[in-house]
C-alpha cells in the first residue's frame, strides 16, 4: 500500500477526483492516509471528513514566523508517515526542508503544460488568464515531482486540452480539470503506486 497523504488550499476537487478513484477502484494499492490544509475553512476538509480520511489544518495564521509555520507543516505530514505527498491545490510554497527530506516523493499538479504559465505568481485562476492573453490554442495539466525550484521538477504526465473561442478563465479553468487535472492526477498516483508494488516484490 502506498500511504498518501495530500495538501490542499481550497475547493479540493482534485482531492475529490482521487478519493472517487479509490473508493471505485480505478485507483488501487493506495491509503489516502490524511489531508492537510492550510486553510481551516477549505471546502477540501470537508470532502476528507465525509469519507472518512482524518483531515487536519496548519495555518500560518497559527504560528509568529513563516519557519514556524514550516515546521508545523513538516511535523504534521512527518506524522502520517507518507510514502507519497500529493499537492492538489496547494497554495503554499513547499518548506525547503520537506522538499530536502522527501526527494521523489512529492508530486504537484499544474494547471497548464509546463514550461508555459507556471512559476511564481502563477497559480489558479491566473494561469487560466495569462493562457487567454496570450492566444493559445492549446492548454491542459502537469503533474511533476517537486523540486526545489517552483514548477520545475521532473515531468511525470501531461494532458492537452483545447482552448475554445469565447472562453472565459472559469470555463477553461472547469475543462481543464475535467478533461485533464481529474484524469492524470490519479494516474500518476497510480504509477507511483506500481512502482512501490514493484519495489517490494523485488
Ligand atoms: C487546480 O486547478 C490546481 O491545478 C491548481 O489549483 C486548483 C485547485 O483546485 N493548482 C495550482 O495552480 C498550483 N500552482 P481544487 O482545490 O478544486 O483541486
């Protein structure tokens, strides 16, 4: 079983599309261990408690300093013991010491095919805008591993997804996640699942 334990920010429809695959079976060899907010009033929370999965908050507002924070954050998730950390929609820059501690081992979804729209500042809704000012006709979702940099770890899965005339940040935003983010995330979870699998076979 590969224990995951995934961070969210807000609406966690990410989170829902994982849980959905779990409890459906189209995702196997997974414990969705915990979900971790930093934000006590995401909806994401929520979704974890209805299904059962133990859902706790470490907010920055908790705490005098952001290395304070940080600790917190890496004490939390050090504590589910996770073989695997998924970021869906995980607002809050990484704490360079969980990155250094879980090398391979935190994946990251992104709202559009890195290397475009991706980085600081890029997150959100405001991918889906700098996409539209920019006349692409082609967008979609990356699922990388996190590295130290900011959308710049190694590229796990990719999906296009059409831009279509008259579309507004929201409705590429919703058909991005629908035909990609919700697909490619429990795909790569699967993946990364096997590989355990594999591993402990031999
Ligand atoms: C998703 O679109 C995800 O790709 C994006 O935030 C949204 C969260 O939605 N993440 C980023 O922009 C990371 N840079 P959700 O809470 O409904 O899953």
């Amino acid at each position: 079983m590969l224990r995951v334990a995934v961070l969210v920010s807000g609406g966690g429809t990410n989170l829902q599309s994982i849980i959905d695959h779990v409890e459906d079976g189209r995702l196997t060899g997974v414990e969705l261990a915990a979900v971790i907010s930093n934000n006590a009033g995401a909806f994401a929370l929520e979704r974890a408690r209805k299904h059962g999965i133990p859902a706790l908050c470490v907010s920055p507002k908790q705490f005098a300093t952001r290395d304070e924070f940080n600790d917190a954050l890496l004490a939390a998730v050090d504590g589910i013991h996770p073989d695997l950390i998924v970021l869906a929609g995980f607002l809050v820059v990484i704490p360079p010491k969980m990155v250094e501690k879980y090398p391979n081992r935190i994946i990251n979804i992104h709202p559009s095919l890195i290397p475009s729209f991706c980085g600081t500042g890029y997150y959100g809704l405001k991918v889906h805008e700098a996409a539209l000012a920019r006349g692409v006709k082609v967008s979609g979702a990356t699922v990388h591993f996190v590295d130290a940099g900011t959308d710049t770890g190694p590229i796990l899965l990719q999906k296009a997804v059409e831009v279509k005339e008259g579309d507004t940040p929201e409705v590429l935003q919703r058909r991005i996640m629908e035909q990609a983010e919700w697909v490619i995330l429990p795909q790569a979870i699967q993946m990364l699942a096997d590989r355990k699998n594999r591993e402990e076979q031999g």
